[in-house]
C-alpha cells in the first residue's frame, strides 16, 4: 500500500478542531511537526511517527484530512518508502474511523470519503503498464505495451445500506507514473555541496480506491453516520483489494 486517508467535509464556514488535538486523540502521540497557517484558507498540519508510519492530521475551511503514508524516502538507498504490509494500512484507517466520534468535529458535516492507495515501482514504463493491466477487469481492460502516463478512471453509483436515502461514488483508477528522486548532499549552513548528487528515475504502478456519499444538500451527516458510511467504504474497498490481489502477488 502506498497511503490511506479519510476525509471529512464540512461547509467552509465550520470551525474544525485542532490537528494537533486530533492527532493525540487518534494515535495518542503528540507531533513531531506541526504548521499552523496564518492564512485561513490554508490548511494547518500535524503528523508523528508512529510504529514505522507516518500519521499525518489537516485542517483547512470545509475539510478535514486523516492520512496514514510509509516511511520518509530512504536517502541511503534512494528508494521510496512503501506500508508493505495491507493489514497494518486497513487497522489505521478501522482506528480512525472508531475515534471519530471524540474528535468533536462541527456541523454541518455534508460528505466523508474513504481512500487507500496501491503502489508498484518498477524500472521501466512497459513493466509498469503490465503490472497495472493483471489488476485491471477484464470488462475495462485496455492493451498497453510501453505507453506513458497511462489513467484510467471509472466511478459506480450505489445506493448506502448503512445509512438510509444516501448515494455512494465507489471509483477506481488505475494509473502508471514516473517517480523521480534527487539526493543533494549539503553542508551544515544549508550550502549545496558541489557533485555527488544523485537521481533516480522509477514507473510506478497505482491502483487507487476511494468511496465517498453524494454530498447532502440539506441534512448533515450524524457522527454515527459518519462512521457507518466510512465503516461500509472501508468494506468496499476491502473486497475490491482482495478480490484483485492488490497488496500480494507483488503488487
């Protein structure tokens, strides 16, 4: 897995909590960095380290962002950071869901979503598009060979079981993208250090799920809805990754 997130709408006239107090109420660790924006329309952030992850807390006008991601770039190796284990990605998104309802977040809550983000590298882009076409259906599948900059993306409607009169996005895309990283040795001061600089170039291959509710025009979300829907995103996504084979067979 490449990340998680769930993200949580509100109108933008809302106040939304702090970052900092969402991140010790989620993970129960206080922040390695933390940015508050003088501008408002800006988002302020929090994240930690935590058992190898990155948790990572937004807030900006209209909308809170949760995430989990890997591990910083490894500057040693140059090599990308990914969570290699999909059962460690789905229990930090199952925590954040359940510490919804302590967040104290404000209404109107108008929409919530669920994502989780699959990631292969590989050496070249022809590698790339044949990992990503084994994972693709059959009914949507196109034949790629060494084409770049590969998106497919595809949206189905639901109706909610969890929640009633409420219409669900499920979406999918499937993309290849060039992931390039440069190591620039500096001095203490900050001064670049001339030669020894390095760059990388790798294709990956991603495969990213994401559920969300039509947004509702005029009843706010309930915090017990809000954690139902998010509870049946995580579901859908779930069987999708596991029926595909996302997160084994090397993906």
């Amino acid at each position: 897995g490449l990340l998680g997130r769930i993200s949580i709408f509100q109108v933008p006239s809302s106040a939304s909590p702090s970052p900092i107090e969402m991140l010790r109420k989620i993970w129960g660790v206080d922040p390695d960095n933390f940015k508050k924006q003088q501008n408002p329309l800006l988002p302020s952030t929090a994240d930690s380290t935590l058992n190898g992850l990155t948790v990572h807390c937004s807030t900006q006008p209209g909308r809170i962002d949760l995430n989990i991601t890997p591990p910083a770039v490894d500057s040693a190796d140059m090599s990308i950071g990914l969570i290699d284990d999909t059962g460690t990605l789905y229990a930090e998104l199952v925590r954040i869901i359940k510490a919804i309802p302590q967040l104290g977040i404000p209404g109107p809550v108008t929409r919530v979503a669920i994502v989780a983000r699959f990631g292969n590298l590989s050496k070249s882009g022809g590698d790339a598009n044949r990992i990503l076409s084994n994972v693709i259906p059959e009914e949507y599948r196109v034949r790629i060979t060494d084409e770049t900059d590969f998106i497919l993306q595809l949206n189905r409607l639901f109706t909610s079981r969890s929640v009633d009169r409420i219409t669900m996005n499920a979406l999918k895309r499937w993309s290849v993208d060039r992931v390039q990283l440069m190591a620039i040795n500096m001095q203490a001061g900050g001064n670049l250090v001339t030669g020894g600089n390095s760059l990388t170039s790798e294709f990956m291959a991603n495969v990213m799920l994401e559920v969300n509710n039509v947004p509702v025009a005029e009843n706010s979300l309930k915090t017990v809805e809000q954690v139902s829907l998010l509870e049946e995103g995580l579901k859908v996504i779930s069987e999708y990754q596991k029926d595909t084979g996302l997160g084994v067979k090397g993906f």
